[in-house]
C-alpha cells in the first residue's frame, strides 16, 4: 500500500489501529459508526453484563441483514427472469 493510511476506530471502548487503502475509510467509519449505535440499543434495551455479549448480538444482526439481502436479490432475479420470459414469449408470439 503506497499510499495507506492509518487511523484508529473505537468500537466497544477498545481503539483498533488500522493501515487502510484512503477509499475504505468513509465505509470503516460508517460501519463504526453502525456498530456504536448497535451497541448502544442493546445495551439500554437488555440487561447486558458483558461486552462481549453486545458484540455478538451485533455480528448476529448484521449477518442476517447480509443473508437476507442475498436472500432478497435472488428473489428479484428469480422475478426478473419470469418478467423477462414472459415478455420473450409475448414477442414471439407477436412475431410469429
């Protein structure tokens, strides 16, 4: 990485130093960010006793979010794909 950066994020009161290539910052920060405010909800929605407990809470919740947007995209491809056989058909149809 010629040209890396180094910052340093805070997640969960602990400050992770990281050398990162300049066009991952604003993700890193925002994902930081996410998971701040993740934390924050769990913690004044549950009796939490342990870090450590939040914290998996929260990679919970953004795995699912992640499987179910590859669950939603192959719906929508499925659905495409039924859009677009059905308008080949009425075209051949058309051309016939």
């Amino acid at each position: 990485m010629s040209n890396a950066l180094k910052i340093k994020l805070s997640i969960a009161d602990r400050v992770y130093p990281l050398t990162i290539n300049p066009n991952q910052e604003e993700g890193l920060r925002k994902a930081t960010k996410k998971i701040e405010e993740m934390i924050k909800r769990f913690e004044n929605s549950y009796a939490v006793r342990d870090k450590q407990d939040v914290l998996a809470m929260c990679a919970l919740q953004f795995a699912a979010q992640v499987e179910q947007k590859d669950i939603d995209k192959v719906n929508d491809q499925e659905q495409i794909e039924e859009k677009l056989e059905a308008l080949n058909k009425l075209l051949q149809d058309h051309l016939a």
